[in-house]
C-alpha cells in the first residue's frame, strides 16, 4: 500500500529542513530545484504538521542568504507565513 502524496509532504519538508540548516550545498540545491516554490503552498494546511516543516525549511533556507530570502519572496513566502501569526 503506497503513501498519498499529500501524507508524504509532512515527512518530506521535515527532511528538507533538516538538510538545508546551515549547509550551503544544500541550500542551493533546493533553489536550483525551485524547491522554495514547492514549500510555500504547504504553508496555507495551517496548523497542519506540514506548514510547521515547510515554515522550519524556510527559516533554514532564508538564513542562508540574500539569494535564498529572495526565491522565498518571489515564491510568495511572505503572504503565506503573515496570516500564520494570526492568534
């Protein structure tokens, strides 16, 4: 029995975070993979495991520098993270 695609984000962000915290190698993989476009839609499952892990690998990415804060933007990073600090 396979894994929907969707119970697989969560795991799947969560091992992204883990690789990207503070190894430049990897950082740039991701956003040659345009990975940050493929993180930011997880945001909006708010409160879900998944937009916890996708909010972590982006914390991680953006650390990384100017390039990596600037794919987060153009992603949409912004508009999606705000609406998470709503009480």
């Amino acid at each position: 029995m396979g894994s929907s695609p969707a119970r697989l984000a969560e795991p799947a962000a969560a091992a992204i975070a883990a690789l990207v915290i503070d190894d430049d190698a990897c950082c740039q993989a991701l956003l040659q993979a345009q990975g940050t476009a493929a993180l930011v839609p997880l945001l909006s499952r708010a409160a879900s495991p998944a937009a916890v892990s996708a909010a972590s690998a982006l914390a991680s990415l953006t650390a990384s520098g100017h390039p990596a804060r600037l794919a987060a933007r153009e992603a949409g990073a912004l508009e999606a993270l705000l609406p998470l600090l709503d009480p």
